[in-house]
C-alpha cells in the first residue's frame, strides 16, 4: 500500500471522493488521513478495528462516509460531538480533522480499541478530543454527562441500543445524527424523540447510497 506511486493513488481517491461530496480538503489534511490510514493497517493486524482491508474502500466506506456526516452539523464551531461506538474513530475523527474546533468525545466499550483511538489522537496531535471506555447505557447515568453534547452521531449501534438511552446526554435543542443506509420507518419507536431532517446522499464510485437521520428531543416528552 504506501509504495509511492500506491499512495498517490490513494490520496488522490480520496481528495476526489471528498470534492465529490463538496468537501475541500488541505494538505494537511490529507497527511492526516494518510497517517490515520497507516495506524488503522498497521493496528487492524493485531486487534480487530474493521473488516476492511482494501485501501480504496477503507478511503470510501470510512473516511468518506464520516465526512459526508459534515452536512448534518450546521453549526460545528466550538460545538460539542459525541461519537458513540466509535470503534476505529469513525465518524468522530475524521470529522476533527476536517473541523478542528469540534469538542470531541468518542464512546468505545472495547479497551483495546480505546488503546488505538488515544494512540491514534497521540499521533495526529488532535486536540480538544476525550476517549471513554464505556457503553452508552453506563454514559448515560453520569450526571455530568447530561445535556452536554449539541451533537450525538453513531455508524455503528442498533437502533434499539441507542434511541431508549440517548436522551439524558443531549444538550436543549441537540440534534441526534444517526448514520444509516435507508431511511427510518415511520413505526420505529422514537423514546421522546422526533424525526426534523433526512439527508440523503450516493458515496463516491458507486460505493452505495447513505441517509443522515436528523432527530431532536420533543418538547415537554
């Protein structure tokens, strides 16, 4: 993979993807995601952080994927973003490296890939940026965890792991983000909240079609 002329490629890949998405990306960011995709091959060889091991779809399923969340922040500076089931850091990293003012927590139940995200911070030089090794359930009882995030996003959980539990960690008027490939079914039990916005979008490639599912706290639920 990081033969140089490998590399251009994949840089490339990914700067297109992003333009395609109407992302702009620096040079320094793109070192970034060279760098982020170096750990995450060099690690996934020693712990499982995804089943991915084709370059080119680590660039769109994953850090294309998580940029294209941008689109449901209207608001990232200075904001607060909870990643919940972060695994490898996705979306939560890739969107601090595109908004560096984001206040970032990422939730990861598993010690060893809590092990790769704070190494994986330490090596990028990210700040602003906490990692906590907990389920979302046991989050939610920390009182100084409630009404702090005007953002919370998943890829990962189900719906039944999130929605019955999120509500306390939400700030007045935050915006639950739910990363999905269809858009929610109008049985599924919101738990006192409400559906406000679907965006719809096609991943570069042809790698598929993404909905961002919008959801806030309804008011005296």
């Amino acid at each position: 993979m990081f033969h140089v002329e490998q590399l251009r490629r994949w840089v490339e890949i990914l700067r297109q993807g992003a333009s395609d998405l109407g992302v702009a990306l620096s040079e320094a960011q793109v070192s970034d995601f060279v760098t982020y995709l170096r750990e995450l091959t060099a690690w996934n060889q020693k712990i499982n952080l995804t089943a991915m091991t084709d370059d080119k779809e680590i660039a769109v399923k994953h850090f294309l994927d998580s940029l294209a969340c941008a689109r449901a922040l209207p608001s990232p500076q200075g904001a607060s973003l909870l990643d919940i089931g972060s695994g490898a850091g996705l979306p939560g990293l890739p969107l601090k490296i595109l908004h560096p003012e984001l206040h970032l927590t990422l939730l990861e139940p598993s010690l060893k890939k809590t092990a790769f995200l704070r190494h994986l911070i330490g090596t990028l030089h990210v700040k602003d940026t906490e990692v906590i090794s907990k389920r979302l359930q046991d989050f939610t009882r920390d009182p100084n965890a409630h009404g702090r995030f005007a953002y919370v996003m998943t890829r990962a959980l189900s719906l039944s792991e999130i929605l019955p539990f999120v509500r306390p960690v939400l700030a007045h008027q935050g915006r639950l983000i739910l990363c999905r490939t269809k858009p929610l079914e109008p049985q599924i039990k919101l738990h006192g909240l409400q559906k406000t916005q679907e965006i719809g979008y096609t991943l570069p490639y042809g790698y598929g079609k993404r909905v961002l599912s919008m959801l806030t706290v309804v008011d005296g639920a």
